[in-house]
C-alpha cells in the first residue's frame, strides 16, 4: 500500500490540515497555556482548532508570532472569539473527534512486553482520551489472544511480534490484515538454563536439550534459533524446541520438562527467584534494541473507529515514554505487580525493570538497559524477522520482505502521531542492526537468508 493510496488516516498529514504536528501547534501557541492543555482528546482538538484559526487569520508567519508574543495566546484567542465563532468550532470538531467506542476490550499475557498497555490502565491514560472503560484482559497464551482479536472481540491486543505479520500473510489460518500500531517494548529477555547446567554454559555441549519458547514464530524462538546457529547447533536436529505459555514456563522447568528457556520476563528472573533457573545470557547481548511485543490492531478496528484507534495510540505512547524513564521504573513495578496486572513479586518486577538483579549464580548485576520501551516499529525489524521466518521455511519462499513490512507495521503513521504528541520519532523506518557482530541491511532480505550455512530454506 503506497503513501499516495492511504486513507486520509494513515497519511502524514495534522488533522488541521497544516501538514504539521502538535509540536508545532505547542510552538504557535506557547507554554503559556500551560502542559496540561495538550493532553487528552479534548484539549488535543481545541488547540489544533484554535491554530487553525490563527494560521487563516494571520497567514504570515512572522506577523502572527509578533502578535502573540506581544499580547499572549490567551488574550488573542479571547479577542479572536469576539469575531469569529470560536466555541462552536470547537464543539462540531469534538463531535467529530470523539472516539466512536468509548468501551474497549484489550488482551493481553502477562509478561513485562505488556507494560505500556497495563500502565495506561493503572495511569488513568485511557480515560484521558475520552475511553470511557477499557477492559483489559489476561489470557495464559498467544493462540487465544490471537482467535479472540480475529474475531473481533478484542479491539486491540498484545502480541508476539511475528504473528501480526504471520496473521497478514495468512500462515496457520485464514488472511487477516493485521497492524502493528506501536511496540511495546526493547530486550527485555533473557535464555535461561536450569540450575542443574550451571557447569554447561558452552553451547557445545547443549545437544538434546529441551528448550521452552512462548510460540514458534515469536521474536524469542528467532533469537534462541539464531544463537544455537551460531554455535553450530541445528534447533531443528540438535534441541528440542517446546511451546508453552509463558505462566507455565516456570513450572515445566522445575518439573525438570526443560533445560532451558527464552521467554519474555520477568520469567526468566523468576525462575531465578524460585531457584530453578540462571540467566545464561540477555537477548540485548545477541541482538541490542531488538523489539519483543506489539499492540496490534485488525483493519477493521482502525477503519471503523478511527478516533478510537487514536486515542488508544496516544495512551499508549505515553504510558511507554513513562515507563522508558529509569526513574519511574520502581513505580511502574509497584502499579503493575499486583493481581489486577500482573500478579508478580513486586521485587522480581523491579529487577527486571530497574536492571539490578540476581543472575542465579550467585551475582548481582548491574543492566539499566536490560529492558526498554520504546513504541516506534521499525519496518526494518520486520524484515529482519520475516529473514528468519523464511530461513526456517515458516514463510512462502515468494514473500515480499518490504511490502509485508510496510503494510503491517504503520511506521508512517506512528511517526505522524508521535510529532503530534511533541514526541520525537526516527528519521527513518528502515535502519541496520547488528546480531551478534553480524549486520543486517533491510535491503538484502534474500541475500542475508541465504547467507547461513544452517537454515531450512
């Protein structure tokens, strides 16, 4: 889907029709309105409205900034109502800004990938945006959260970050266009070893363990099938390759079921905290920056409730731009440990959150970017992973890396709706990363595949 055939929605464009952001709408009109008259839905519309006003009223640039800065946005504003029907502007385009569903159901696993979705709940944010009630509700694996979203009773969920794109392409079930509206969170994982293997860390001698992975397609089993490729193992030959939902990892590995596992925390560190597990090795350290989980959302919810689809956005952004601050990470675990989100020893989600923690084998161990959060979705992670989905024969040998990553992962949206909340965005969508010291370019999908002496395809 190119730029040009977008709906209105998706295209880079203020809903003003300035072709600006709400940064600029901040700089127009000044921090003398104070930081609480750009957020929520409401203030959002009343000033995008009221620069509008000024911009047809004042067309120079430098005319308009002039008067401003002489007699204040306020009084302007408030001289400007005399003469023109201010309120009434306001009010007809609130009407239309209004969320079409004021009640949302959103799912979710409980993992610390989800908490920017759980932290707009617990913050209040959704109800900022004019979200009346959102529902947010916790199922144990990744089939159910997907069936659920497919047929419509989530209007938006958490996901894996393969399956929006698998759901798109329609492997394992029926095509279903699925977006990745923004990333929940960076790293944050770690491959986890039981006890008993405490004198095995050489990958060499891991032939015949029993790994556990949250879903085959996930971002987890492509970093844990990357690291054993590098060193040689065969993940298809040599391991053996298990799916579990995540609250049951623990438990299979103190049954002795698994050697080793690479779920999302705070599972890793809490099979640490039961001692039955060490932390062999951070998925920052394999792949830095690598995203984990998505909010995802189907054409449908974005094409029927668009305003709706916003406000869940901006929620959620700002829910993740807190959590990504160090300083707010104890509180981001006091708010979500309990049963409500979710249900942890507050201790294991700070250490996770915070970066100190205890590796299982006897350490403690400074990481303040053990985890991150950050909502941009780069389509170039996108073709990365589609990389290693083909390389394992999980995709048509046919798929077109940069169209399936362009069109599931709403980039150009993302960064449109970040200007607007005055939040920084990437100058591109499509970078190089790095994998254990090897890079990846975006543009050399097929040559990457076929570059590994271990693959499928």
């Amino acid at each position: 889907m190119t730029e040009d055939h977008r709906p209105r929605r998706l295209r880079p464009d203020c809903a003003c029709g300035c072709r600006g952001a709400m940064g600029q709408h901040r700089d127009t009109l000044g921090p003398a309105m104070g930081a609480d008259a750009y957020e929520g839905t409401e203030n959002y519309v009343d000033r995008v409205v009221e620069t509008a006003v000024l911009n047809a009223m004042i067309p120079n640039p430098m005319q308009r900034r002039a008067f401003l800065q002489s007699v204040g946005a306020a009084t302007a504003l408030a001289a400007i109502a005399q003469l023109f029907p201010l309120g009434t502007a306001k009010a007809i385009a609130q009407e239309t800004a209004k969320p079409e569903k004021t009640k949302l159901n959103i799912g979710y696993v409980p993992i610390t990938c989800t908490v920017p979705l759980l932290l707009a709940h617990a913050m209040g944010e959704y109800g900022k945006e004019g979200l009346e009630s959102v529902t947010l509700a916790r199922t144990p694996g990744w089939a159910i959260v997907r069936d659920k979203l497919a047929a419509t009773e989530f209007d938006a969920t958490h996901l894996v970050l393969a399956m929006p794109l698998t759901m798109t392409m329609g492997v394992g079930g029926p095509a279903m266009r699925t977006y990745v509206s923004s990333v929940q969170n960076v790293n944050g994982n770690a491959i986890t070893l039981h006890v008993k293997h405490k004198d095995r860390r050489d990958p060499n001698d891991w032939k015949g363990f029993k790994f556990g992975i949250p879903h085959q397609h996930s971002m987890h089993a492509m970093l844990l099938r990357y690291y054993l490729a590098e060193h040689g193992l065969d993940p298809d030959k040599d391991v053996e390759l298990r799916v579990f939902p995540p609250p049951d990892s623990v438990a299979n590995m103190a049954a002795g079921n698994l050697d080793g596992m690479l779920f999302a925390e705070p599972w890793g560190q809490r099979a640490v905290f039961e001692g039955v597990g060490f932390l062999h090795m951070l998925t920052r350290d394999i792949f830095m920056d690598h995203p984990c989980c998505v909010v995802s959302v189907t054409d449908k919810f974005v094409t029927e409730a668009p305003n709706s689809y916003g406000a869940m956005f901006r929620a959620v952004v700002r829910a993740t731009e807190f959590a990504d601050k160090q300083e707010n990470r104890k509180k981001v675990a006091e708010l979500l440990a309990p049963a409500a989100y979710l249900n942890q020893p507050q201790t294991v989600l700070e250490q996770v959150l915070v970066g100190r923690y205890a590796d299982g084998l006897g350490q403690v161990v400074s990481e303040p970017n053990r985890i991150g959060f950050k909502p941009f979705p780069y389509t170039s992670t996108a073709v990365w992973l589609l990389t290693q989905l083909r390389r394992w024969d999980m995709v048509p040998k046919d798929v077109d890396y940069q169209a399936v990553a362009q069109q599931v992962f709403l980039a150009t949206d993302a960064t449109k709706r970040m200007k607007e909340m005055g939040l920084a965005a990437p100058a591109s969508a499509s970078i190089k990363h790095t994998i254990l010291g090897k890079v990846f370019d975006p543009s050399q999908p097929q040559a990457y595949v076929d570059s590994f002496a271990i693959r499928r395809a």
